[in-house]
C-alpha cells in the first residue's frame, strides 16, 4: 500500500519506530512499556467490545465473526491477541520493516492475520469497513489528526465500535511521558514523543464528535510502580487514558 496521499503519516516519526522495529517483540526492549500496558488494554477492549456488541466476555472466541483493523499495529502486540479471541484482524502500520516483522512473528505463532503497510487514507479510499476499529498509542504520532479521524470515520461501520488510546496534554504527562520516561528511567528511546503533539480529552471527544462518532467511555491508565503494571483507573487520566466510542 503507498504512503502517497497518505496525510496522516509523519515521516520522521516512522523512521523513529522502524531503527528499533526487531524490539517489537522484547518485552525489556524499547517497546517495554506497551508490553506493560498490553494486559490491562486487553481486559478494557474485551469488556468494552463483548458488552457492545453482546457477546460472552468468557468464551474463548468472543471476538469471532467481527472485522478487526489494528490501526498502528507495530510488530502485532494487540493483533494476536485479537486473532485468537477469534477476529478477522487487519494489521496496518507505515513501517515496511514493522510489519515484515509482525508477519514473521504470526507465522511463527500460527496466527492468520493481514498485515499491510500505509495509511488510513488510502486503506479508507479502497473501500473497506471494520466493525472495530482500534487506534492504541497512535494518534500522538500522526502528522494529520483531522485527516486520520476523518479516515477512521470512514473505515468505521454504522454503530461499529473505535477505541483510541493516547497521552494527556498535561504538565504531568510532561514530567511521566517524557522527562521520566525518555531521559530518567530510558523505558523509550530520546524523542519518542513531542508533547505538542499529546491530545486533550475533550480535544478528541470534540473532533471524534465532528465525524459522527460518539464517545462513550474515557478511562486512565495509571502505573502503579509497586505492582510494576498499568492499571484502569477511571479518576485519573492526566497521562495516559484510552477512549470508546460508537460511530452513529
């Protein structure tokens, strides 16, 4: 898939994630904290999806039937999971290098998943539709917010689900996401983030709203460094917080 015509994809921010793409699958490499935080996103989505669209959070297969895309997708650390709760999932990311990686790594697995490279505009102009969407640790990196939303809009079905994960534009997130994260503990690599480019809340419930996708959810992602994992805490989204919504 071409990168042309293609708003949405930064770049510089690409090339950032394709230097480290063969850490994808370390869990104390330079993704560590998605590793982290892919339990506790696992137990939010399942719940969120199961209770739309009624299905049994217990069954093994409770994402059987829907068609999934993985918006971001990276080496695959959501998509296999989703492929085993039985979804068709498409995997989509701008790095070439990523995705060869996430293909090997679901093979390796036994996992059928459709990984492809580009963008959401050129994805949204060939005509496909996904009952759910998921955009988790994305929207900070793109280059073109309005044109990835309005691109998401369209691949999203009527009453079809999207859940978006991101950083607060905050002093906090300033201090964690960044000067913590980046330069104190190293759990990312110098750079990974720009904090201009963080997202209020209220900022993305407004400009989801303008697409005709309505929120209904926010919740915090907190790290709670005595357990070593994120955990859900509605009350605080000051840093990280993940975000349902139903297209109308």
């Amino acid at each position: 898939m071409s990168r042309r015509h293609s708003a949405s994809i930064a770049v510089e921010e690409v090339a950032q994630f394709t230097r480290h793409a063969e850490d994808w699958w370390n869990p104390d490499g330079k993704f560590k904290p998605l590793h982290r935080l892919n339990p506790v996103r696992l137990a939010y989505v399942r719940e969120q999806v199961c209770e739309h669209f009624g299905r049994d959070r217990g069954a093994r297969h409770s994402f059987k039937g829907l068609k999934i895309l993985d918006v971001g997708c990276g080496g695959g650390l959501l998509s296999e999971p989703l492929a085993r709760l039985g979804g068709h999932v498409t995997g989509l990311d701008a790095s070439e290098a990523t995705i060869a990686l996430a293909r090997q790594h679901a093979k390796l697995s036994g996992l059928t998943i459709d990984y492809c490279t580009g963008g959401v505009e050129t994805l949204a102009r060939k005509g496909s539709r996904y009952d759910l969407i998921f955009a988790l640790e994305i929207i900070e990196h793109v280059a073109d917010v309005g044109s990835f939303l309005k691109s998401l809009a369209t691949l999203l079905k009527p009453n079809g689900l999207i859940i978006m994960s991101t950083l607060n534009r905050t002093s906090k997130s300033f201090l964690l996401g960044i000067v913590a994260a980046e330069y104190v503990l190293g759990w990312v690599p110098r750079g990974t983030h720009q904090w201009n480019k963080f997202i209020r809340p209220s900022e993305l419930v407004r400009q989801l709203d303008q697409v005709n996708i309505e929120t209904k959810d926010i919740s915090g992602l907190s790290f709670n460094p005595l357990r070593g994992a994120f955990v859900l805490r509605s009350v605080d989204i000051d840093v990280n917080y993940i975000l349902t919504a139903v297209k109308r």
